[in-house]
C-alpha cells in the first residue's frame, strides 16, 4: 500500500462530510466523496479505495443495500460503517452484510483515524500474503493464477479467444492494446486468419461485458482498451 491511504467517504450530510474531508486530508489521507447511494458503487468500482466509510441513512440506496451490492460484485475493501444508527442489532446486520468495522455517531477522529488505518493496513497486509493475485476492474474481478474472470461472484461465460483478449486487456485498464498484439494473443500460430478477426471478438466480447461496469473501446489506429464507467 502507498503512504498515502485512499478513502471513499459515502456520506449524505454535507455538513459532515466537508468536516471529514478536511480533517482527514489534514492528516495525510486522499478522500474521495459521495453523498447517493445510487452513485456509490459506480464512484467506488472507479476509485478502488484503500478503506470505504459508509452512512448507512443515504438517498437512493440505504448504506446496506450499498454494500451487499459491493460484496456481491467481488469489492473486497475494508469497509467502516460510520452512523447514527449504532444499536447492537444495527451493527451485527451491518457486520452480516459485509462490513469490516462500525463506529457510531458521535465519535472521536483520533479514533476514526486509527480506525482507517489500521484496515488500510490489514488490506496491505492481505494483499501481501495473496501476492496481489486479484486485481478489480469496474465490476470485474480477475484472479491472475488461474484466469478466470468474475463478475457478481460468478465466472463470466466467455468463449477461450474471448477470455484471452479480455485478460490482455484488463491487466493494464485504460491503456491501449494494438489490434496486432491482440491478434498475436488471440489466434497464436494462425497465419491463416486475419487481423478483422479480432474485430468479431471484441464485438462479442462487448456485448457479454455490459453491465460490468466496464466498456470496451475502440481507439481507431491504436487499439482497444477497457474502460471502468464512470
């Protein structure tokens, strides 16, 4: 993990999530801010944060939904649940859900500080032991020692060139591939097909990956990249 510890603030008070960010941008950290539950997700597949902090009282999706939603998509970060709500029973369906620790409303920062920190370390620390072996792409998750792609916890059903272009692509998200290198990954040793193969690979490829939260792009005369939605 960097010196510096990502955080994804999913808060609707605005009140409170200006004071937050101050603060803890004041010690060190990179915030990143949503107020909508139903733009959470999205914002939080783009960022990749280190730790989330998430309300549970949002608009548009309640700060569980949320986070079922994460969790089903294969998004492993550490997650505290920062509210008012802060019942016993509140924080056992929370913890059900997924998260990784709760801190109620009111509350110290000294205490929120080295509560984010010590699951930036905890997540540094499992990302060591697993060698990164998993790398979150928009909604996708790509397990490097074996290849298979998920999404929702599920494997993509994709066809072997399928499958070797998307993992071309998705180890360097936003980065163009040359339809050549492509071609050289897709069909090795097939000097009798043409480069315009690949051209109905992706276009297959594309339509299998709508709704991941990733868009395969063109970019004529460089390639084709992945693209995490915003």
């Amino acid at each position: 993990m960097t010196s510096t510890l990502k955080v994804l603030l999913i808060e609707d008070d605005a009140s409170m999530q200006t004071a937050l960010q101050r603060a803890l941008r004041r010690r060190g950290m990179e915030i990143f801010a949503c107020t909508d539950g139903r733009l959470a997700l999205a914002q939080w597949m783009a960022v990749q944060p280190d730790v989330a902090v998430l309300d549970l009282s949002l608009p548009g999706l309640d700060g569980l939904q949320v986070l079922a939603q994460a969790r089903r998509q294969g998004l492993a970060t550490p997650v505290l649940i920062l509210t008012a709500r802060g019942t016993v029973g509140d924080r056992i369906i929370g913890l059900n859900t997924g998260a990784d620790d709760y801190l109620p409303k009111p509350f110290d920062l000294d205490e929120l500080d080295a509560r984010l920190r010590a699951l930036g370390r905890r997540r540094a620390a499992s990302n060591t032991e697993t060698g990164d072996s998993a790398q979150m792409v928009g909604g996708l998750r790509y397990e490097k020692e074996s290849g298979a792609i998920y999404h929702q916890g599920l494997v993509l059903e994709l066809t072997p060139r399928e499958l070797a272009l998307l993992q071309a692509l998705i180890v360097k998200p936003g980065h163009a591939v040359s339809k050549e290198r492509l071609f050289e990954l897709v069909f090795p040793g097939e000097a009798e097909v043409q480069y315009e193969a690949v051209e109905v690979v992706v276009y297959r490829l594309r339509k299998k990956l709508s709704g991941t939260g990733v868009t395969l792009v063109t970019l004529r005369g460089l390639g084709y990249l992945l693209k995490v939605d915003a």
